[in-house]
C-alpha cells in the first residue's frame, strides 16, 4: 500500500518510511492511498484480540512485515486484557488500561516498539526517536523502546502538569537509551518543538529522526483494533446502533474510531469528550478552529489546544484537496484560527458529536459511580463516561472509552472520593526509585543539541 502527506499527494512512499518517519517531510501527516472495506460477516467472526489485529493491521504493513512477522509481534505486544464494564444497560466502559504502564497508549506502543525493532534489524539501521507527551504516551513509550538496541528515545513532557505517577514511569526507567525532558510550559510547547526539530532537514538526516506520537500513522493503525474488538464482544447487544465516547486531546483515539467506521464497523457515532480545554467540541459546534490558553485541568492528558490529528480529519473531508488543507493549517499557524464551511460541519456531524465537562462535572460523575455502583474512574474516562450520557437513547449503547487506570491519578481521584484507593504493585515499586529528568525552557535547540550529542556518541 502507498501512503501520501495531507499536505502532498503527487509522491508517495512505503509503510516502512511512515513508521520510521512518523511526520511527512512537507510538515504533513501519512495516510494511506486506500481505506480497506472488512465485510460484517468478517468483523462477527469468532477471533481472538490478535487475530483481529493481525486482519485489521496487515492490508496496510504488508509490504514491508510478512504475515508470520506481524503475527509474532502481535502475540508479544497483546499479552494484557481489554474488558468491558457495564455502567448501565447501554451505557459502558471499555477498560484499555491493563497493559504495562496501565493506559490504552500500551496497545499502540507495544506493537510499534516491535515494528521498529524488526525493520531496523531487516535495513540495520540506528534511529532517534523524538515524542511529546501529555501524561501517558510517554511512559508507555518507554515501557516499550526501553533497551531496544538501535535505538535511542527522547521524551518531552510539561514540567508539573502531569501526574507525579505519569512522570515517573517515565524518569525512573534507568534505560540507557531513554532521555527525558521536563518543558517548561504546556503540551502544545512540547509538540511545537517536536514539529520544529522534524523542520530541521539537516537534523532529521544527521540523525534518522523519528517519532511516535499520534501524528504517526502506524499508532491510529493499532488503536483501530479495540474498536473491532468491542464490537465484537458487543455484537450481540448492538444490534441497534452504537457509539462510542472518547475522552479527547490530541484527537488521535476518536480518528481511529472514524477510521474503524469508514473500514466498515458499524458505528453510529464517535463522541469526542473534551475538558475545559475545548477546541475540538467548539469547533464541531461552530465551525470556528480557534486556540486559547491551555487551562490546567484535573485530567491533564487532555489539556491541549492543537489537535494534531485534525488534520487527517480535514484531509478526508476536503476529498484529499491539500491546497486547502495547506491554507487552513497555514492560517492556523500564522492567525491561531481558520473557519470550516457550512457543507463541511454538515458532514463532520455525520460521524461525530462532541461535549464538553467541567472540572466540577469530572469529580461528581467519579463520585456518583463509586457510590452507586462501586466503580472507581480516573479523571480522563469520568469525563468520557459524563459525555455519554447525553447520547444514550434507548436502544442504543454508547461505550466510554476507559483510558487509564484510576491509580494514576490517584491524588485527584482520591481528594474526590475522599478514600484511600490501592495502588498496583507495578506503581508502587516505582515510588521510591530514583528519578532522571531534565528541565529546560521551550526552547528546540537544547533538545537538538542532546540528539546530536547522543547520536554520535553511540557511532
């Protein structure tokens, strides 16, 4: 299969250069030439979690990961379970938090680290890898590339707008080819100084510069599969229709949800849940694409203004025009807003619907499920969860998308419930262990200067 930028469709390239490159050398984000159709006889299927993936995934991988490769790496990466929590009866939450660090990021990271691993074995090839992190790509992460040979990776984080257990998975890790950063600002500083070292042309070739953030298309790619998964667990039940509720930043979780819809998953809606910091349900609202301050929320994963994945969203619905794609992402740079057409609102509202929860809202839908029903959210699924309930019609079931287990904000989860909630055992071994971490202005040049540094170093 070839892949094209958003912001270039006169030259192609291979998946091997999507996974390794992560960003498109025009500033654009990868996406494939075709979206394959699965029949609904297929998605009904008995089929364990790997097989699925290995079905969903390969059509895209298969120039450059054989059948057998994909196989393996699936079986390894997917060694945790995905469960389902009845809330009410159409109401439910889709637990994504069993893996290593305990966030839905593992599904995807577990398997990219493994994709790396073998094509850098297959080309024997060394690479850097570049991500910003709002909480809990970063650890995962690191819980996935840590000693991986070939391989050095590099973390940027907001100092102090993370959890104290979200920063230190990632600064305990001892990993020799882990280096993390704390930025002094918000997550949008640290993306823009990812988007500025993959500016750097020189740097990028000096260094094989790559990156794993949502903006690389091999982690939409895995985060479809849960999605099928879901519905198969649920096809029993969702004969009506069926929607789900995704807590949102970076709009990469609720993308590939549209992208499970469009490869033939019956999907009624993809409801994006924001927190305070609102853009994406503002602009599914208005139209109007408009960046404020980043405020500091209780589920701070989700404090963001740019959402990066956007921008596929504007690729597909401007039918692959990406003239126009340049001129709003253009106009997004340069102004901090651009307008979306009447005729273009009409179809976003289509496949997606949009909410938005206050801090307030948060604590008191965590409170009312450990009441009611004994069930402890973290802040980003309680806010998923309240979002839902707007959308739940009788008939129809709306699964909340369950991000992270509860003990990763157990400072927030606890002043609202006022009780002490246990921490797992893979947590708390980290409390205590000495943290590595540097603090540096938003500034890309000092992180430049590490990767450079790095980079010859290990040559």
């Amino acid at each position: 299969m070839k892949f094209f930028s958003t912001r270039n469709t006169s030259s192609s390239t291979t998946f091997k250069n999507v996974l390794l490159n992560g960003l498109a050398p025009d500033g654009g984000l990868y996406m494939p030439e075709i979206i394959p159709k699965m029949h609904i006889d297929f998605l009904k299927a008995h089929q364990h979690f790997e097989e699925l993936a290995v079905s969903v995934i390969h059509p895209y991988t298969k120039d450059q990961l054989t059948l057998s490769e994909l196989t393996a790496i699936c079986e390894k990466a997917f060694n945790f379970p995905i469960n389902i929590k009845f809330l009410n009866e159409y109401d439910l939450v889709l637990e994504l938090f069993h893996g290593p660090t305990l966030a839905f990021k593992d599904f995807a990271m577990q398997v990219i680290a493994r994709m790396f691993a073998k094509t850098l074995q297959k080309k024997d090839l060394k690479i850097n890898i570049i991500t910003a992190t709002s909480g809990d790509t970063g650890s995962a992460a690191v819980e996935a590339f840590k000693g991986i040979s070939n391989v050095n990776l590099y973390v940027l984080y907001p100092h102090e707008r993370i959890s104290q257990i979200q920063r230190k998975q990632m600064t305990t890790s001892n990993a020799k080819n882990v280096k993390v950063f704390a930025v002094q600002g918000t997550f949008d500083d640290c993306q823009l100084i990812v988007k500025e070292l993959f500016a750097d042309k020189s740097l990028v070739s000096d260094v094989n510069l790559s990156g794993v953030n949502s903006i690389n298309w091999a982690r939409i790619l895995v985060q479809i599969i849960y999605y099928f998964s879901a519905f198969y667990q649920l096809k029993d039940l969702s004969a009506g229709k069926l929607s789900f509720s995704v807590p949102t930043g970076n709009f990469g979780d609720a993308y590939a949800g549209y992208i499970s819809k469009r490869m033939g998953l019956p999907i009624n809606k993809i409801i994006v849940a924001t927190n305070k910091n609102d853009i994406l349900d503002r602009v599914f609202k208005t139209g109007v694409y408009k960046c404020d301050n980043v405020s500091k929320t209780l589920s701070p994963s989700m404090d963001i203004q740019v959402a990066s994945n956007f921008e596929r969203l504007l690729f597909d619905l401007l039918n692959n025009d990406t003239k126009e794609v340049r001129k709003l992402m253009n106009n997004l740079s340069n102004k901090g807003h651009f307008n979306l057409e009447k005729r273009i609102l009409t179809r976003i509202s289509k496949d997606f619907d949009s909410g938005a929860v206050t801090d307030n809202d948060t604590i008191a839908t965590i409170n009312h499920f450990y009441n009611e029903r004994g069930i402890v959210l973290c802040p980003h699924s309680a806010i998923g969860v309240h979002v839902a309930k707007d959308f739940i019609d009788t008939g129809e079931t709306v699964v909340s998308l369950g991000t992270a287990h509860p003990a990763k904000f157990k400072e927030t989860v606890e002043r609202a419930l006022e009780v002490s909630i246990p921490i797992p055992p893979a947590l708390e071994a980290i409390m205590e262990k000495q943290e590595s971490v540097r603090v540096i202005p938003p500034n890309k040049n000092k992180v430049a200067e590490e990767i450079r540094k790095s980079y010859l170093k290990g040559n």
